[in-house]
C-alpha cells in the first residue's frame, strides 16, 4: 500500500466544493474555516462584502425616488 493511500487525502483542491462571488464573480474553493456556514457563504472578501452593502443601499435609495 502506498504511503498516500495510509495518510488519505492531503492538498488536492481540484475536489473542493467551489462557489462564484456574487460582487465580482471570482471563484472561491471551500475552505476549513467556511465548513460550518458554507450555504450561507457569498462573498469572497471583506471588501466585496462591504461593496455588495454599500450597492443595496443606493439601489434601495433609488427605487424610493422612482
């Protein structure tokens, strides 16, 4: 038996879940720390969450005015 075969699966990410950022549509592969809440992941940074939240605020302002 190989030692790879005894240790099981290490660093291979080609078989991770992966989702798409709905800010700026980069591709983000399921990491450790997301296991919990990976359903509820949608943002690939800080900086596109706080992009995406400052975007709702002008489109709701918007939609108020029409």
């Amino acid at each position: 038996m190989a030692r790879a075969e005894k240790l099981g699966f290490k660093g291979n990410k080609s078989f991770l879940p992966s989702k798409t950022c709905v800010v700026c549509g980069k591709e983000m592969t399921w990491r450790k720390s997301w296991a919990k809440n990976w359903d509820e992941v949608k943002y690939c940074s800080d900086a596109c969450r706080s992009k995406k939240s400052t975007t709702n605020t002008a489109a709701s302002t918007s939609r108020k005015n029409q």
